[in-house]
C-alpha cells in the first residue's frame, strides 16, 4: 500500500509532536531538577518517595519539639544559676552573723537583705517562659509560688504544708517528651521537688519536707529569724541548712544539664536520620545535572532535525516534477 501525501504529513506531525513532548519533560526536569514530578514518571518510586517524606516530616517534629525543648531547659537553668546565687549569698550573711560583733542596727541590716533574698527566690520560682510557669507542672498556666499570709514562725511544722511560708500552687507532674519512637525523657524540674524538698504533692492535703531535703524558702525565713533573735545555736543549724539547700538545687540542676544534653544528643541523631533519609529521597526524585543536560542538547538537535525533514517534504507538490 502507497503511503499518500496526507498520511506522510500525518506521520511527521505525530512524530514532531512526540519529540516536542519528549524536549519539554527534559526541559522540565533541569528546570526543576526533579525526574519524579508526577506519580506516572515513575510509578514503582511513588510507595517509597511517600514512606520517605512520611518519615522526614516525623524527624522534623522531633526535631521542632526538641529544640523548643531544650530552649527552655537553658532558660530554666538560667534561674537555676540564680538561685544558687541567691543560697550562696544567704550563706555569706550567715557568715557574717555568726563570725562578727555585730549589734542590733547591723543585724536588721543582714536580716533585711535575707528578706530580699526570699523575694528574689520567690521572683526565680515562679520564672516564665513564653508565658508558661518553669516549675508549676502541668498547671504551667498557674502562679506556683505564692506567699503564706497567715505564717507565724511559732507554728511553723515541717510535716504540714499548710504551716510553711509559702504555699505551692503547681503539681507534682513533670513534663515528658518523646525523642525517638517510644522513648520518653523528663525535660522540666517540679516545683515542690525543687523547692519544697517533696517529690509528691496533694495540695487537698499536708505536705512533708522528705529526710535529707529542704524548704528553701523557709529555710531563708529561719535564717532571718535566727539573725534577729540573735540565736547563736539557731544561726549554726541555719547556716548548714542553707548549705543543705543550696546542695539540693545543685543536685537537680545537674539532673536537668544530663536531660538537656540527652536531648542534645537526640537532635544530633535524629539530624543525622534526615540527612540519610534525604538522600535516600534524592535517588528517587532528584535528576542527574549532567546527563540531563546531555538529554536535552540530544532531543533539541532531534528535534531540529525532524523540524528540517518536515519542511523539506511540506514543500514538495507535483508542480516540482511539471
């Protein structure tokens, strides 16, 4: 069967077509530098392409809730560092009180400055983060710290919460967070363990200072009393007392520097998962530069070809055999 004029014209219009369509996908592709835009440039790479993006954007959450974390677990250690000032400064007053002769005028001073002292912890206690309480638990959205009004140091009791000079308004819960699947880590310090001394705490019910710990804040207020009073006996348990507590905030501020570098160390990790993960993504979808840039010098002198070949035949026409 003769192939007529028409069917020629047909032929080289498809073909012409197909290679224009085939020169704009490669322009496409260095253009974007991507050789998997849509599912059909390759059907096979789609399942694994999905699984990858699904776990990149999981790391990345990590990541994101990670680094708010550790943001503020440096900002919380910040008003750790002040309340060791505040302990280290109290002691030095304690100091003063029992070594020198001091009269009534000089003890008002120190044991003014020891009231100050109290405020300031009482300031670091109740410490902010984008409007969130450090060290109230889970109530973060609640002032933990508050002062008793109705103290009276002749009732004071360790064993009763209801007695002490201040009250806490916070929980005993500590806030967790997931750094990689199914592992959960502390990232915050509690108030009542903090400063009470307690690791539990029902506010509904009297509270205990545990063995061995301490109420920094009354432990100021006794310093203060023992330093008006002139106490010489009560200014010595003070000053050991106050060293006790200022222990206690060392303790729990290194807990929470070990947390922090945990978390530390899991956004290292979980960096190096991306990075892995993004290159396993860049198999499937990224285009080789170079070899694309070849593909599409190929198809654009194919083209130019095809472009001269139907030219050529678009001008015959029986007038050139007359």
């Amino acid at each position: 069967m003769k192939a007529t004029q028409e069917t020629t014209y047909r032929m080289l219009g498809s073909r012409l077509n197909d290679v224009a369509l085939q020169l704009e996908e490669l322009r496409r592709i260095g253009a974007t530098g991507k050789k998997l835009n849509v599912p059909s440039d390759n059907p096979a790479s789609i399942r694994p392409v999905l699984n990858t993006r699904k776990q990149i954007s999981n790391v990345d959450r990590y990541l994101e809730t990670m680094g708010k974390s550790l943001d503020t677990m440096q900002a919380t250690d910040g008003h750790l560092n002040h309340v060791e000032n505040i302990m280290q400064r109290a002691k030095e007053i304690m100091t003063n009180a029992i070594n020198g002769s001091l009269n009534d005028a000089d003890r008002t001073v120190l044991a003014d400055e020891l009231v100050q002292m109290r405020r300031e912890l009482l300031d670091a206690a109740n410490g902010t983060v984008d409007g969130k309480h450090l060290f109230a638990g889970y109530r973060e959205d609640t002032r933990p710290f508050v002062e008793n009004p109705a103290y009276d140091p002749d009732l004071y009791d360790p064993g009763d919460s209801t007695t002490w000079p201040v009250f806490y308004q916070g929980d005993e819960n500590a806030t967790s967070l997931e750094i990689t699947p199914g592992e959960l880590i502390q990232v915050n310090l509690t108030g009542n363990e903090l400063f009470f001394g307690t690791t539990t705490w029902d506010p509904n019910n009297p509270n205990s200072i545990e063995a061995g710990r301490y109420d920094l804040f009354a432990e100021l207020t006794r310093a203060e009393e023992a330093i008006r009073t002139n106490d010489p006996a009560a200014m010595q348990q003070s000053m050991a007392d106050l060293e006790g507590a200022a222990e206690q905030n060392r303790r729990l501020r290194s807990k929470l520097g070990n947390l922090a570098n945990r978390v530390a160390t899991a956004m290292d990790y979980q960096q190096g998962v991306r990075i892995d993960l993004k290159q396993i993504l860049s198999r499937y979808e990224d285009a080789d530069a170079i070899e694309t840039f070849n593909a599409i010098v190929q198809q654009e002198t194919a083209f130019q070809a095809a472009l001269n070949v139907t030219a050529k035949v678009s001008r015959l026409s029986i007038l050139d055999y007359l």
